[in-house]
C-alpha cells in the first residue's frame, strides 16, 4: 500500500530542517502512527502522502501510484479516488447541511453523490437525526464524527488523519479512534495518522511507527 524510499522534502526558502525518511512501508489495510515534535513535518509528510506536495527526492508509492510522476491534474483525480484525509481543522463549509458536506466529497471529485452511502455513513457515525444540521449546529465531536465520514465517503484505499485527537477529552479521543478504526476496517482501507498523543498510541499498540525528527526512523 505504502512505500517509501529516501524521502526528502524542504518547502522553498524554509529555514525548517529537511524532512527525510529513509525507509518506510506498511501493507494493505494496515495501521501506522507519525510520531514526533512540533515542527518536525508530520503534516508534510501527511500532505506528501495525498500528493498535496510533491517529493523533491526519493520514492514514495502509494496504491500501486509514483507521487513523484503524477502531473497535478492527474495528482487531484488520483487522491479522490484513493485518499480519504482528515486534517487538524475539519474544514466543513459553514453554509452546507451536514449532508451537504458529505455530499462535497464526491462532487468535489467529479462524481455523483452516492445518497445510500451518505445514509449508510450517517448512520455508522451516529448522525442520522443531524443531516439537516449546520456544522455550528454540532459540538465539537459531532463535527469531528462528520469530517471522519467525509474522509471515507468515497471508499478510500488509505485514510490520513492529521492530530485527530488535539482538544478532544478521554472519551470523545476514544469515540474518534473507533470511529475512525471501525470506517478504515469497513472499507479495507489502511490508516496513517500523525499525532503526538499518547492516547491514540496507547489505542493502536499494533500500528507500525515512524518518528520524525533529525532522522526518521521506523520503530520495531
């Protein structure tokens, strides 16, 4: 599912240190944790991952896919159909209905929304009764729960999540994890999530972990 081979990455004229990674692999429907400080490139290497940014070295494949070869056009086509992401933000559009917001996730791929899926989906979240709702509407997790669904909408290969915990109290932080455990088994999909929390750690004690500072390194 997911290969990578002296990996390099430096956004242009960035004093920040050189994100490397020498080595790294994780099969088909497996789970994997970015460890590491602030600033250390967690979420650029997430972002390397969607092909959002593009390797400067090295290989990186994901789904059979070179990153490095695709043109931005075929990138974009590429990552809706096999990239689900949830960043630090949500990002849900304030003026659509939380089934509008689902919805974007196959529009913004040039498809037709799937309405049994968006039921199907809105159901397995908890959400069914707050289809109509607006995200400032719903808590802080319900909101989370949406973002998760949104990710998944279009049956990725591979699910980022980028410090999907941050903020989150005990129990809404073990809501997220089974919910986003539960979607990525669903639909076979592997999952990469970045985080510095303990707790995710703790919840997936049979991820692979990659640790990002000076020198990458996959831990045993």
């Amino acid at each position: 599912m997911l290969q990578i081979t002296h990996l390099n990455f430096r956004y242009p004229g960035s004093p920040n240190a050189l994100l490397s990674v020498p080595a790294f692999s994780l099969a088909a429907g497996a789970h994997a944790i970015i460890l590491g400080p602030s600033g250390c490139g967690k979420s650029t290497l997430l972002h390397l991952m969607a092909a959002i940014l593009r390797p400067q070295a090295g290989v990186l494949r994901v789904a059979d896919t070179e990153l490095g070869a695709l043109s931005a056009h075929a990138a974009d086509a590429w990552r809706g159909s096999t990239i689900g992401f949830l960043p630090q933000k949500f990002a849900l559009v304030p003026s659509l209905s939380v089934l509008e917001n689902l919805q974007l996730a196959a529009y913004a791929n040039g498809r037709q929304a799937d309405m049994n899926r968006a039921g199907a989906l809105l159901g397995a979240i908890g959400m069914a009764d707050k289809a109509n709702a607006k995200p400032h509407q719903l808590s802080q997790g319900q909101q989370q729960r949406v973002a998760i669904a949104r990710a998944m909408f279009n049956r990725p290969a591979l699910l980022l999540a980028d410090e999907p915990t941050a903020n989150l109290d005990d129990d809404a932080c073990a809501a997220a994890i089974r919910l986003m455990l539960g979607q990525a088994s669903e639909g076979g999909a592997s999952l990469v999530v970045a985080t510095h929390d303990a707790r995710v750690v703790a919840a997936l004690p049979t991820a692979h972990v990659l640790r990002l500072g000076a020198t990458a390194q996959e831990a045993a």
